[in-house]
C-alpha cells in the first residue's frame, strides 16, 4: 500500500498539469465565472429589469381583464412567458437561484484569503512595494530605528490599528491595519442572500395564506391548524371626522374541544396560534345575512302606511293588530336567480339589488313567502293578502376578513434580513486599510517609508495617511 | 394646519434663496489654483476663498441653516397638529410631508458635508435638489398637504421608523444624484478645455466621485434597513412580509440598482463618468419609486 502511493500522487500531478483539461481547471474556471463580479452585476441587472414587469402589467388578474386591454394575441404570449405572475415563473426563480449561487460561490472563493489575513499577514515587504503604492510617502526623521519604529506603533495604535513588527537586516518593517470587519459584512450579505431566498422557499411550499369571511358568534374550523377559531366579536372605531380609525374582532381559539386563548386583534396586531396567524384583514357587509329588516306593512287599496317593524333575522315578529305574523328567512345582497336549479343566490358581494324573503302568515289561513325588493317595491303582488310590504331598509350583518397565514420560512427570513442589513452597513461604513512601513537607518537618523492602501473611502484615507505622515514627521525618538 | 402649511412655504423660499446664495457664491469664487488635471486631486481639500466670495458663501451657509431650522420647526408643527386630530405624530404620513421630510434630510446631509469636508460649492446642486422637492411638495393639490388623519393600516408604530429610514435613504440618493450632475458638468468643462472660473471654483473630479460614493454608501444600507423593516410591518399589517405591491417591488428594484452600483465600484473603470451618470440614472429610478408608483401605479401603497 505504502509503496503504491507515491505512484497515485505523481500521476495526479501529471493530470493536473495538463492544460485545461483537468477536473481543477474546470473547477476553478467555474468557480471564477459564478463568483465574478459581473455576473453579480448582471443578475442584479436583469432582475431588476424583469421585476419591472410585474409593475407594469397587472399580476394574477383574470383573463377577460388582460384580453380586454392587450387583446388576445398578446395574453397568449403573457401566458408564454408567464407575464401574469412574473414572480412565481420558473425564469424568475431561476435568476433568484442563480443569484444565490454568485454569492455564495463568491464567499466560497474570497472569505478564505479574508479569514487568513485577519490571522495573519505578511509584514516583511520589498521597498518597491511601498514605493508603489497609492499612498506612500518617504519620511526623513530623526532618531534610532528602534525608537522611531517604536514611536510609529504607538501612534497607530491610537488610532486603532492592529500593528505587527519584524526586523531584517535593513531595518524594522511594520504592518498595520484595521476594518476588515467591513470585508466580513460584506460577505455576511453574501450568505444572507441565499438564508433570505430559501426562507421564501420554504414559506411558499410549506406554507399556506387563506382568506376567511366570517361572522359575529360563529365558530369556524381551521383544517390546516386542526383547530377550531369563533369570533366573538368584531366592531369599527371611529375618528371624530367619522373616518375609520380601526377595526377589531376578537377571537378564541377552540383546541380540542376547550377555548384556549382570547385575542382582539386589530390591524397591525394579529393572533397567532400554533404558527397560524390570523390578520384583521378587511371588513364588509355580508350578502346573505341582516341583522335587522325594516318593514312597512301598507294597504292594497288606499297605500297608507298601516304599521312599521323592525323584523330581527329569522325571528317571528306578531302583528296582533293586523293579525300577520311576519319573519325575515333569507337576505341577498344582489338578487340573482338560476332557473335551471330554481335557486335565488346573490350574484356578487355588493348590495346592488338587496332583496329579503318574508315568511308570512295571514289571519291564520294564508301562507307566503315573497321576495321583497329594497329597490323595487310592489314588484310582486301577494295574492288573496290585503297588504302589501315595503323594505324601507336594513342593517347588514358586519362581516370581519380574516386572513390565515402559516409560513415557516418566516424566522429564516428574519435571520438572512438581520445579516443583510448588518453585513451591509459594516461595509459601508467600515473600510479595510492596511499600511505598511519600512524605518530604515540613514546619515542623519532614519528614513521612514510609508506605504498605504484603502479598499475604499479614498479621499478619508487620504486624509488620515497625510496626517498621519506629518505626526511621524513630529516623532521625537 | 395653517402654522405648519406657512412654515413650510417659508422654507422654501429660504431654500431657493439659499440655492441662488451657493450659485453666487461659485460664480463670485476665483479658484486659487489653476484647474487640477483629471485624477488628481489638489492638495489642500479645503476651499480657499478671499474677499466676496467668502462673505457669499457664508451668508448661503447660514441662509441653510436658518431653513433647516424652520423646516424642522415646520415638521415639529405638523407633528403637534396630527397628534391634536389623530394621536399619532409621525410627520411624514403622506406625500407632502414625506417630501418635506426628504428636503430636510437633504439639507442636514449636506451640512454636515459642508461642515466635515469644507466645500460649500456642492450647495449650489445638493440644496437646489431640496429647494426643488420643497416646491414639488407645495404643488401637490391642497388636500394632499393637509394632515388627514391615518388609515388603520398605517395607525402603526411601524409608520415612524420605516418611512423615516427609507426616506432618509431617498435623501442620500438625491445628494449623490446632485453630486453625479456636478461631476459631469465639470467633466466636460474639462474635457473641452474651458477655463471658466465656474467649473474651476467645484473640487476636483476624484473629490465630487468620492462624496457622490459615500452618499450612495449612507443610502443603500439605509434602504436595505427600510425595506426589512417595510417587510416586518408588512407581517403584522397585511398577512405577508413580501407580497409584490408595486411600492415593495419599486424599492427592491432601486436595491438592485444601487446594489450593481456598489459591486461595480469595486471593479476597473466605474468610477468617476460611468459612476456618475449611473448615480443620475439611479436617482430617477428613486423618484420614480417615491412619485411615479404613488401616482401611476395602484397598490397597496397608495395612500397619498
């Protein structure tokens, strides 16, 4: 085995030394195409192009809507290419993944050589070098090497530096630096990329978002929760001007039979309950239901207004006087009728053409149940009655939208948001400088070469580095 | 309503007075040096005035101050007013007072500028584009400048530090914006060879690069935070951190414009006129995203 092995190793080297055919070059000329700064510039490019679109043109709308203002031809080649929900195409998500993998390739590929030089650097460096830095400077002071040296690292140190120091036969080299801190950040953005990418995957396959329509009393299963919720309450405040300044409905959670939390949730103020969230959402008057009818009960012959009630839903109401006993059983916002099944429904949630179902009996013989219009009144005759009915008006029944929400991708994306916002500020307000100094004995004392440079912020740094030169200029050793 | 509406209009007119001030205070300036080649920044960064333009130029910077003060008096009022009608004080809850806002942010960044770096010639852009948003708020129709009291959507905490931080951030772009503008001015007048005292008396080209980078480096950590923190309102408020609303995707689109910019500058060949016609081009996209999608766009955002 052991004598084998030289073997093994030498035809490796032999395979990686062909040009360009190795699986190392691919790699790393894979690895230098997804970690390069201009792919990343690219896909920042192009996303933002492309999620231009799904502001122009209306997303996950129906198709009449896009047919009636593109026209036919152009709706078929937004279904193509997925222009009705740019968001969610395999295209978008592909450039999203794409972006991920820039990053993290980049990570891959330059954190390394980051995390090393926070370790260690090189401090011993050729005076060309120095010299051939952005900012260098050549310093005749007086003084021992020693002592200059010493006076050096004291002042940089003040100002923050982090100073490593080595003799040679020439002189003392110096090495200094400071912020890599924003080098870090910026590759703490990197990987919040792909935290924040994933926790958005996994909230849109694990997660579901619901809308419910629900009614003052009424308890509703949440099968997804595999619970139950009833409200208990929903109610609208007001501001002085009668505009609305809240609105409010308080819910119990039912788990397993027994009420386990009340919550009045407003919003910007959800319930949340074994990870389902439940958002005060919107409001609106229910189409199938009133709380209260107001009746005018009226003569056939003369029409004058014998007697007005206010009918509770679905509560028999007695008229001794008149000898009627009236009850409201069905309501519709927006009258509707399908001949096929016989069937009144309202056609939509508005209350375009409310209508309520009376139930009524006359003086103990006759029986009906018309339909009496808000905005048709005395469209229908009852035959054989000596009334006729007028609905004056009513009050809907409030109904509270609930949204239901499970996303379990939620606390990933909290996690990469908290990284990105971090990661990008130490960046931007933390630069990498890294000075370099040779102190070097000459006739009269020493000659102090400075050398200097920024990964940004270049005017600051000129600054500092100018000063910097005068307080070495000053060092008395 | 009336005091805040009138100390608002003031400040305008102290900003466009401040504006013409800086414009005076360029055209009066002799430079001290001959015009520096391209590249190559003079040695002192300071300006060195003498005579007129000194005087201008300080009369511009305490005009400035003066409106910064009446603009947060401005803001301080209309906090007071929608405090009295709706309990909430937050003085930037729709589109003028977000625009007086901006203009406030504008004009404090750029006195801390011209006090840290000592060059008041960047009024002449950087206050223009504030006198310029201040007279933009005041041309909303009037029932856009009153303080009506919020929707319950808005009726948050969430309200004082996400608008604030993005706006802030709107504020950063529009100085590097001006910043860009000022850049290629003089970049022409140096590439066609004019010597006009003008473009003369700006700072050098690598100087004007420089502060409009910086400018773009205050504001894109600021719009990240704004947009994380829209995010998080957006959980509690409307059932979802992220869901597409025209203003979200409008602020993530100028996120990655800004986001190209920054990675760009760490590569050959984007700084100076590319960097500069890039942070123009960026700042359209900003009011595009601040005006545009309020206006032309309707979504969940659509308050103003």
């Amino acid at each position: 085995m052991d004598g084998k092995s030289p073997v093994v190793v030498e035809s490796q080297a032999s395979q990686r030394a062909a040009p360009g055919l190795g699986w190392s070059e691919i790699k790393a000329e894979l690895a230098g195409f997804f970690a390069s700064i201009k792919l990343a510039m690219f896909l920042f490019i192009i996303l933002a192009l492309t999620a231009t679109i799904g502001t122009v043109i209306q997303q996950g709308d129906r198709p009449e809507v896009y047919i009636e203002e593109y026209g036919e031809e152009t709706y078929r080649w937004f279904l193509r290419l997925g222009f009705t929900d740019v968001y969610h195409t395999w295209w978008f998500s592909s450039l999203l993944t794409l972006l991920c993998i820039n990053s993290l390739t980049c990570f891959y590929k330059r954190f390394p050589a980051i995390w090393r030089s926070m370790r260690q650097d090189k401090v011993g460096v050729a005076l060309p070098f120095i010299q051939g830095m952005k900012h260098t400077a050549e310093i005749p002071v007086a003084g021992s090497k020693e002592g200059v040296a010493e006076g050096i690292v004291q002042l940089l140190a003040e100002k923050g530096y982090r100073v490593l120091a080595k003799n040679d036969r020439q002189g003392v080299n110096l090495y200094a630096t400071k912020g890599i801190l924003g080098r870090v950040g910026a590759h703490m953005a990197h990987l919040s990329a792909t935290i924040i990418v994933l926790g958005g995957f996994i909230g849109s396959y694990w997660g579901f978002q619901e809308f419910g329509v629900c009614l003052e009393g009424e308890t509703y299963h949440i099968p997804k929760g595999q619970f139950d919720l009833r409200v208990d309450k929903f109610w609208i405040d007001y501001y002085e001007n009668g505009a609305v300044q809240s609105y409010n409905s308080t819910l119990t959670v039912i788990d397993e039979g027994r009420p386990v939390t009340t919550k009045t949730i407003t919003v910007n103020d959800p319930l949340v309950y074994k990870g389902v969230w439940f958002y005060q959402s919107s409001y609106g008057d229910a189409w199938d239901q009133v709380e209260m009818a107001r009746l005018s009960v009226m003569d056939k012959e003369t029409d004058a207004v014998l007697e007005t009630v206010d009918l509770e839903w679905q509560k028999e109401a007695d008229l001794r006087k008149l000898g009627l006993k009236l009850t409201v059983t069905d309501f519709v916002a927006d009258f509707g009728f399908n001949s096929i099944e016989k069937r009144v429904y309202s056609k939509t949630v508005e209350h375009a053409n409310p209508a309520i179902r009376l139930a009524l009996t006359e003086r103990q013989s006759l029986q009906a149940t018309p339909w009496i219009f808000y905005h048709y009144p005395g469209l229908f005759d009852i035959a054989g009655s000596k009334y006729r009915f007028e609905l004056v008006g009513y009050k809907p029944r409030k109904f509270t939208g609930l949204q239901i929400t499970k996303d379990p991708g939620v606390k990933m994306v909290w996690t990469g948001s908290t990284m990105i916002v971090v990661g990008i500020t130490l960046s931007s307000f933390i630069y990498h400088r890294r000075l370099w100094a040779k102190v070097i004995p000459s006739n009269a004392g020493v000659i102090v070469h400075l050398g200097g440079t920024t990964h940004k912020s270049e005017i600051d740094f000129q600054k500092e580095f100018r000063k910097m030169t005068e307080r070495i200029r000053t060092i008395n050793a | 309503m009336v005091q805040s509406l009138l100390l608002f209009d003031m400040t305008f007119w102290l900003y466009l007075a401040a504006f013409a001030l800086y414009v005076g205070y360029i055209l009066a300036r002799r430079p001290g040096r001959e015009l520096a080649p391209a590249g190559h920044p003079t040695s002192g960064m300071g300006e060195s005035d003498d005579g007129w333009s000194a005087q201008i130029g300080q009369v511009a910077t305490i005009v400035t101050a003066f409106g910064l003060v009446v603009n947060s008096v401005a803001l301080l009022a209309r906090a007071y007013e929608r405090m009295q009608i709706s309990g909430t004080f937050a003085p930037w809850s729709n589109q003028y007072e977000a625009m007086a806002y901006v203009s406030w942010a504008i004009i404090l960044g750029y006195l801390v500028l011209e006090f840290r770096y000592r060059i008041k010639s960047v009024g002449a852009f950087v206050v223009g584009i504030g006198f310029i948003a201040m007279g933009a708020a005041s041309l909303l129709p009037y029932r856009y400048q009153t303080a009506e009291p919020l929707v319950p959507a808005l009726n948050s905490y969430w309200i004082y530090i996400h608008v604030s931080v993005t706006l802030t951030s709107y504020a950063a772009f529009a100085m590097a914006g001006g910043l860009g503008v000022m850049y290629l001015l003089k970049e022409r007048a140096e590439r066609l060879g004019r010597r006009s005292s003008f473009f003369a008396a700006l700072p050098d080209l690598e100087t004007i690069d420089e502060l409009g980078y910086k400018a773009i480096m205050v504001g894109f950590p600021l719009l990240a935070f704004g947009v994380i923190l829209g995010a998080m309102w957006a959980n509690y408020a409307w059932g979802g951190y992220w869901s597409w609303d025209p203003k979200e995707t409008w602020s993530l689109i100028v996120f990655l414009i800004y986001g190209a910019y920054v990675h760009a500058r760490m590569t050959r060949g984007w700084e100076g006129r590319r960097a500069a016609i890039y942070a123009i081009f960026g700042f359209l996209m900003v009011i595009f995203c601040f005006w545009g999608v309020n206006f032309l766009l309707s979504g969940l955002h659509a308050y103003a």
